[in-house]
C-alpha cells in the first residue's frame, strides 16, 4: 500500500490525475486520508491494495475497518459504496481516557445500578472506574422505627431499662417508641407484706373493723395478714357437745369429709360423736360404666370380653353373607359387632371384631366395651391418616383394617379395629386405649409358623387365626390382624387388658 501512496505523489507531481471530470470518483480521487486504516498492520488509506482507485476491478473494501482516531484511541472506517470512510472515534467508556475524541474524558458514561442488603442505588464512574454502590448499608437496630439492620423487621429486640419510684424493669421498643415498662407502679397500700405504694414501709397504717359472734372490734395489718380482733373470739365449734363459738347451740352445722375404697363423703357430729359418712361402699365389678369395686377401673375386665364359641348361626343371623369359615373379612367383622352389641348384657357398646377363630359351626369374637371409642369416620379421613387408600375395591380387604389401625394411633389409641361396617364412603372404627389393645411388632416367621403367609395373601382366615394365636402365646387374651406385613417384620393387635 506505501507503495500506492508514492506513485500518487509521483502523478501529482507530473501534473497527472487519478479521474477526469467524468470519473465517477470526481476530484476527491479515490479513498479519503483522514486518518490512517489499518487492517492486519497496514495502512490503506481507502485505494484498493494494487495501487488502484476503491472498487477498481472489484478492490474496493467490502467491510468496516479498525482505524486510530486523531486521538490515538482504536476507531472504526465505515465501508460505504466500497470506499472506507472518515475514521469513526468509539464510545465513551469508564477507562480514564478521551475514547470518543471530544477533549472530555469518561463524559456521558452512564451509571451502574447496584444494591445493598438495605436497598438500591448507584455505582458511578469516577476516574476512570465505577465508585463503590450508593446503596444504604447495615447500622445497628435503633428505636426509631425503621429497618436500620436491613433484616426486614423494624425495632426489633429493642429492650432497656426504665424505672418507677418503686424499682426497676425493663421496656421494649416498638413503632419507634419506647414503652411497656415492666417496673411496678404504686398502687394502694393493701394488707399483703408488700409496699404496695413505695414509700419504704410495708402494709403501714392499715387497720380495720372487725366482730366475732361475741362483739365488735378493730384489727390491725402486720407482714401482709391482719392481726388478733380486739373483739371477744369465739371458739371454732367442735365435735365436743360444748358450745364453742357462741352461738347458742352444741355442735351445730359440724360436717367433716370421710371416705372409703369407693371414694369420699362427709359425716356430721351428733352429740360429740362423728356419724353417717355418706361414701359409697365397694360392691363386685359389673359391665355397667361405672367403677363398682373402686380399684380405680371402670368395667375392668370387660373391655376387651373374648367369646369362643359363638355359634356361626348366630353371626350369619346378624349379616347373612358372614355364613363361614371362607366369608369376607368385612361381613364378619360386621356380624361379630352386631353380634356384641346385641349382647344381652348391654355392655358391649363399643362394638366388637371377627373372625379371630372359625369353623363351620362357631366362631371366636372379641366384644369392646365403653372404654373403646367407636365411630364412623370417613374413607378419605383415614387414608389421610394411614397413608393408605381405602375405596370400595379394598375395604373388604386387610389393607383397610392396616389403615384404620394406623388412623386410632394417630389419635392417640393403642391400636384400632375395623372396619366393622362401611357404605356410602364411610366407615365404623373402634379404638383402643392402649390399656386394653396394642399393635404389637413381631417377625413375619412368627405368622409363617401359623401357616399364615401376609406377603402372598393377607386376606384369610389362616392369617386372622395365626395373628390371634401368636398374641395368646404371648399371655395376651386374644390377638386380631395382621396390620402391617413385609417379608421380615409384620405388626398385629394383642387385646392385652388382664
């Protein structure tokens, strides 16, 4: 290219020219040279690289071009009709220097916006770099009300110490404003040992009427009690045949607390002597609600009432389909809570469960009776208990009864039976305190050895039979289930009341 430059000079000085009037490139004679272009290190001042005019057989420029600004900075040459145009300056940047040419240095460089723990704000450009953000920064938490600490709550833990005139206490600042002071305040002197209106002396000059069955008088306040009435003090009336409080009359309106096993009552003194107590006396325990040999249990020893045998004709009577040995677990379940709640004692209210035994002929049942809580609850309250669904496709089935046992722990029970009747998107569930019924965890091989396999069919009365079985050969009257069941550990219900 340095070698287009001299030829140039050369035709100048020969009087030459690089385009007569009719030359499409006029008098400005090829590329303008109002700074130097370069590209890859040379400097083309806008001819194409053989010496000739811009575009001349095709070599004109066909893209921009770096180029150094009279300013020293890196600009660009705009490629315009094949020819490089003027040397463009670049824009302003935070650098310290005059990119753009215009004598100013880091002008109409525009702010950074940043921010804070408290807040937004600005980063500005200041010799050359961005100044630290303008944004507001953490101060410690003052009464004000404000979030000085930036940590979204406002005059929080703010406390200090405040006083009366009768000590000290502590206030809490809130909606910037201190307040609450927790020092007493005074208040009326009263008879109680405290100085109740902080003048330095306790229950001073308190003094009051006062009479006995005898007279009148005065009595006086000391360390918080009223003293001695200066009144004639009757005596309190005693079981004496004496007349101690005056009153005219030997031991009038003296009644005293007595008890037995069964609980307390009262007696009164007749003529100095204590007669009549009026608490009840131990009587033989009975299904009845109520705790007739006072131990301290209600119906104990009925809670949990096994019955074996009881005629299967008995139970079919009360649910037709249960009529067997091989009869669904729902419908059994059913009739054996009919059947204990038709019981001809009456006790039987909280329902009962079957099979835990069966043939052809008989059964063995278990009856509950006030103690349990039996309910009907809804199949989606249980399944959001248990964790288990439970629709019409498996309420018939073990799952469901796994889900009511858990449904009774979550509230609190020992273990839980049912269902003992469904319909309608419902069920009747009994829980058990765990006084009366636990779910007890055994290994899966305990079932086995009963010929009870959960893991292939939970459904039968085998497994019914094997989780009763092994809770009897625990000491525990009877046994329902299983309730939960893998290849190694299982879970059944031991009715567990003596």
């Amino acid at each position: 290219m340095r070698f287009a430059l001299v030829l140039g000079m050369a035709c100048f000085a020969l009087g030459c020219a690089l385009g007569g009037d009719d030359d499409p490139r006029g008098r400005d004679g090829g590329a303008r040279m109002d700074a130097a272009v370069t590209d890859g290190g040379d400097v083309d001042g806008g001819a194409a690289r053989d010496g000739g005019p811009p575009g001349a057989d095709g070599g004109g420029c066909t893209e921009d071009a770096r180029c150094t600004t009279s300013c020293g900075t890196v600009g660009t040459a705009p490629c315009r009709a094949g020819a490089l145009g003027p040397c463009e300056p670049p824009a302003e940047t935070c650098n310290g220097a005059d990119d753009d040419c215009d004598g100013e240095t880091d002008e109409d460089v525009a702010d950074r916006t940043c921010s804070t723990e408290c807040g937004g704000g600005v980063s500005r450009c200041v010799d050359g770099s961005f100044t630290g953000c303008s944004g507001a920064t953490p101060r410690v938490e003052e009464c004000n009300g404000a979030d000085d600490d930036c940590d979204g709550a406002v005059d929080e833990d703010l406390e200090r110490v405040c006083s009366t005139i009768c000590g000290t206490g502590m206030e809490t600042c809130a909606a910037g404003a201190w307040g609450g002071c927790t020092a007493r305040t005074p208040r009326p002197e009263e008879c109680n040992g405290v100085d109740d209106d902080c003048n330095g002396t306790p229950d001073d000059g308190l003094s009051r009427p006062c009479s006995t069955a005898c007279g009148s008088g005065t009595e006086t306040c000391a360390a918080g009690g009223w003293g001695t009435c200066s009144a004639r003090a009757p005596q309190p009336e005693q079981c004496n045949d004496v007349d101690d409080d005056c009153n005219g009359m030997v031991d009038d309106g003296l009644t005293r607390a007595c008890s037995t096993a069964c609980g307390s009552g009262t007696e009164r003194c007749t003529r100095g002597a204590w007669t009549g107590c009026t608490a009840p006396a131990p009587r033989t325990e009975t299904c009845n609600g109520a705790d007739d040999d006072c131990d301290g249990r209600v119906d104990e020893g009925f809670q949990a009432t096994i019955f074996d045998p009881v005629p299967m004709s008995q139970l079919t009577a009360q649910q037709p389909p249960c009529n067997g040995p091989g009869a669904n677990l729902d419908v059994c379940m059913s009739a054996a809570r009919r059947w204990c709640h038709a019981h001809a004692t009456g006790c039987y209210r909280a329902g009962g469960a079957g099979h835990l035994q069966a043939t052809a002929s008989s059964a063995r049942v278990v009856c509950f009776a006030g103690r349990g809580d039996e309910h009907n609850a809804t199949f989606a309250a249980v399944a959001s208990a248990s964790g288990i669904a439970v629709d019409t496709t498996n309420v018939h089935l073990r799952v469901a009864q796994s889900a009511v046992n858990r449904y009774c722990r979550t509230r609190g029970a020992g273990a839980g039976v049912g269902p003992t009747e469904h319909g309608g998107g419902a069920m009747t569930v009994t829980c058990l305190p765990s006084d009366v019924a636990n779910t007890v965890s055994i290994p899966t091989s305990d079932l086995t050895a009963w010929g009870c396999n959960p893991n292939t069919n939970p459904n039968t009365l085998t497994c019914s039979s094997a989780a009763d079985n092994v809770c009897r050969s625990r000491g525990h009257r009877s046994g329902f289930g299983p309730v939960e069941w893998n290849t190694s550990d299982s879970a059944i219900v031991c009715f567990v009341e003596p």
